[in-house]
C-alpha cells in the first residue's frame, strides 16, 4: 500500500448507501468517506469521547444486565450540560 492509499471492500448494500449518502451531501464519495474517517477518529480521540468509557459500559452492561432507556440517557446528559453551563464564566 503506498502512503495514503487504501481500499476498503464493501457489501454491495453499504457501497450503494455510502454512494447515496455522497451524492445527497453533494461530495464525492472519496471526499464524503474521507471526512468521516477523520471525524470519527477526532471524536475517539478526545478525552470526552473514549472507546475506554464505551467499553466499561459494554462491560458493566454484561455484568449486571441493567441498561437505560434514551430518555433517561438524555435526562442525565441534560444535567450534565446544565452543570457545565453553569461553570462557564
């Protein structure tokens, strides 16, 4: 493989939704795959958003079982952000 290149082998259902996906945004599919390669990597690895956390979830999951609804998911992410706007000068 020479630098930077990469070929990526896809079910025939993924390659067309990648493709209409693409074409929707008005990208190529290059450009389109490429900026959400480097979104989801920025994103994984940030200090808020670590694979770390998501697998001590998957583990505490295993473990007990116990998983929660997305509105509870959001009730908790709400407090959170009204926390950390109220620490914001």
């Amino acid at each position: 493989m020479a630098d930077g290149d990469l070929t990526l082998k896809l079910d025939d259902e993924t390659a067309q939704r990648l493709k209409d996906a693409a074409e929707a945004a008005g990208r190529s599919v290059d450009d389109y795959v490429r900026d959400l390669i480097r979104e989801g990597l920025a994103a994984k690895t940030s200090d808020e958003d670590d694979w770390a956390e998501d697998l001590r979830i998957l583990a505490d999951y295993d473990r007990t079982g116990v998983s929660y609804s997305v509105e509870e998911g959001i009730a908790v992410f709400d407090a959170a952000m009204k926390v950390y706007l109220a620490r914001r000068p």
